[in-house]
C-alpha cells in the first residue's frame, strides 16, 4: 500500500479541529544529479507534476496524521484548479472554504531536487496573492470553532495577521511557520501561541547565522522577548530546538536516511498542530512531528511522502 493510500489509525476520542490557511500549488518536481549553480545549466532525469503549496501540504499532514482538517485558500480558473481541490478532498480535508479566483492562474512551484535530498524552490503566487483579509472574515466561525489555526507565509502578511486576530480574540491555539519570510516583516507576526521557523528563516528573521545548538538558543529567545510566546526552530540532521516560556530544551534528531526533503517541514508543522491540540504538551508534540518529518524526508515529492497517523507511532515506538 502507498502512503498517499495509508489511513490514519482510529482516535479514543474526538479528532482535533485544525484550520490551516495557506497556498495551494501545483508543484512541478525536478530531479538532478546536483543544483545547477548561476548561470549553469544542468541535465536533469526526471519530472512530474504533483499537487502541493504550504498550506496544501500541511493541510493534508495534519489530516493524516489524525485531524479534521479545513483549508482556507485560493485557486486560479485555470487546468490545475480542480485538480487541486479533488487533491485536497481525497485526502480528506474539507475544502468548502477554498475559492476560486476568475482570470488567474493557480500557484505554481518548480522544486529542483538533488541526489542528496537538498532542495531549491522557485514560487508563482498565482491565486494565493489574492487571498485577502476578507477571506478570512467570512471564514471567522470556522476558525473561532476550531482547536488550532495553522498558517504559513505564501499568502499575504496582512491576511494572516487578520487570521491571527481572529483566532487569539476567540482563545484559538494559533501556529505560524514563517515561511518564506516576506519583505514586509513585522513582528506583529510573532504574536501567535507558536512560531516554528527552520534554522534559515529563524536566522532571517533575528539577523543570527544558526550554525549551532547554542545559535539557535540565542535565537529562539530573541523571538521570546519580541514577543513570541512559544518557539520551535527545526535543525535538519541536527533535530529540533524548543523554547517555551523562554526555556530552551534541543530534542534530538530521529535517524533517518533523507531521500527528499522538501516536504520535512510541512509535515512536521501538520503533524505538530494535531498532537499538542490532543496532548496539551509540546515537547511530546514536537517529538510526534519529529518522526512525522523524518518519514517525510525518506520518500519522494510533497504530499505523496507525508505519512499516516499509524506510521508516525509506528516510528515513535521504535525509539
């Protein structure tokens, strides 16, 4: 059975509500031996289409890996937006609060995927330009009703701010991974219950080169004093750091060998958004995404490597 098929194992109780807003994508993978630097063309050995965005992408994990996901975003009109849809609703995400934008092509991404696992990405906004705060206005009793908001940074920074606001007046857990980090920052955005960046966009974000555990302390406190409540940066091969409170802990990495890594984030904010709406406790949660992110990394493309429910335990139980 593939991923895509696998099925998330049954709940005691209640699966979470999660809200994810975001983009919605068409990636078009490309495989290469290494990325081709400036100016240097390369022979690549394969391509394909598959259905992706940040917020597509984390929608989906966070389904599989046990919750009851709606998505908040925008389509073009044009060949890949039903596509995009049907993607989301076979993976069971209620996709009633996706629009589609007349005269507009859909978001685009050309991921270029080297041997090593590495990643370079290349963005069209299309249709995720124009998701606006009224969007998420009409959408208030969906989130003010939901356990988390979940929200990235390919849509505009003032929509998600507008969804921030609605979720903390309603006492919704509120999680943003910054990524890509706009132009426009503001640390307005740091006024969620959690921020979850990876090294590069942490080290964007605070003007701090991570090359160390300790850089990412220093860090993870500095967005603690500009006002996040909660931090988790993720470390690649180096595992993750977690500052709640202001008090740092490093959770270390699950052993994986990485086939693929452009999915590794998305599945670990999914899979983090439905574990601490369930437990309450976000070291557990950050080591469930952990293993959640790790399976991603050992399968080709996007959401075809973001892992059921039952594998995620599966892994955990291993350690």
């Amino acid at each position: 059975m593939s991923r895509a098929d696998d099925r998330e194992s049954p709940l005691q109780t209640p699966p979470p509500n999660v809200v994810v807003l975001g983009s919605i994508n068409m990636d078009v993978m490309i495989r290469c031996a290494t990325l081709p630097t400036r100016g240097q063309t390369v022979s690549a050995s394969s391509s394909r289409e598959v259905c992706g965005g940040k917020g597509a992408n984390q929608a989906v994990a966070a389904a599989k890996a046990g919750g009851s996901v709606r998505m908040i975003g925008r389509v073009g009109d044009d060949a890949f937006s039903q596509r995009l849809i049907t993607n989301l609703v076979e993976h069971r995400v209620d996709s009633q609060s996706v629009r589609t934008t007349p005269r507009c092509a859909s978001g685009l991404a050309i991921v270029a995927v080297e041997d090593s696992g590495e990643n370079s990405i290349l963005l069209v906004a299309g249709a995720n330009g124009c998701v606006t705060p009224d969007d998420v206005i009409v959408c208030r009793d969906t989130i003010t009703a939901s356990d988390v908001l979940l929200m990235q940074l390919e849509i505009p920074t003032a929509t998600v701010l507008a969804a921030a606001q609605i979720a903390r007046d309603a006492g919704v857990r509120c999680i943003l991974d910054p990524a890509p980090v706009p132009h426009d920052w503001t640390d307005r955005l740091l006024e969620v219950d959690l921020i979850c960046p990876n090294e590069t966009e942490a080290g964007e974000i605070t003007g701090i080169p991570i090359e160390t555990i300790a850089d990412a302390e220093e860090a993870a406190k500095q967005l603690h004093r500009r006002g996040a409540k909660n931090v988790v940066i993720t470390l690649g091969e180096r595992g993750t750091l977690l500052c709640a409170d202001g008090r740092c802990q490093h959770i270390a990495p699950v052993p994986i060998q990485a086939i693929d890594t452009t999915a590794a984030g998305d599945a670990f904010a999914g899979a983090l958004a439905v574990r601490w709406a369930e437990c309450d406790d976000l070291a557990d949660a950050v080591r469930f995404a952990s293993a959640a992110g790790a399976l991603a990394a050992t399968s080709e493309g996007a959401q075809p490597s973001l892992p059921a429910r039952t594998e995620i335990e599966a892994l955990r139980g291993t350690r």
